[in-house]
C-alpha cells in the first residue's frame, strides 16, 4: 500500500452520509455522501481515524460504495474476504 491510496468500501447509511468499519481505530467513520461516489465510482476522503499509526491518516482514502449483492452477503453471513 506504499505510496498508494487505498479505496474503502462503505454503505449508505442515510439520505446524505455514509460509513464504514476502520479496523485501525475499530470504530465506525462516518462521511457525507457526494454524488462523485456513484459518478465517479469512488470519492476521496481525510481519515478520521483516532489511531495516530493508522495507514489511512497519510493520504486518506477513496470510498468505494458497495454493491447491494455485497451488503446481501454480508447480511447473510457468506461474504468472502
């Protein structure tokens, strides 16, 4: 991941923001959401990670959108990492 900005995949979880799990500060990040995620694909973002180590401080991150087959595999349990 050196030198490259990493994509996140994260969730709508309202009309205006979405989020995900950090599994560096283990808790939930929670972003205004922007139409550039689904135009674009993804969207960058600053990190508000409370880990002063978190890999996501240096360059932040791209949010990713999944998709609904995936938030249905995780919901169901079966969603392969």
């Amino acid at each position: 991941m050196k030198n490259k900005i990493p994509v996140v995949k994260c969730f709508r979880s309202g009309e205006t923001t979405v989020k995900f799990w950090c599994p560096f500060c283990e808790e939930w990040h929670v972003h205004g959401f922007t139409e550039d995620v689904t135009v674009r694909g993804k969207s960058h973002r600053l990190a508000h990670c409370r880990v002063a180590e978190s890999p996501f401080k240096v360059r932040g991150y791209y949010l990713r959108l999944m998709s609904k087959r995936e938030i249905n595999e995780i919901a169901q349990g079966s969603m392969k990492l």
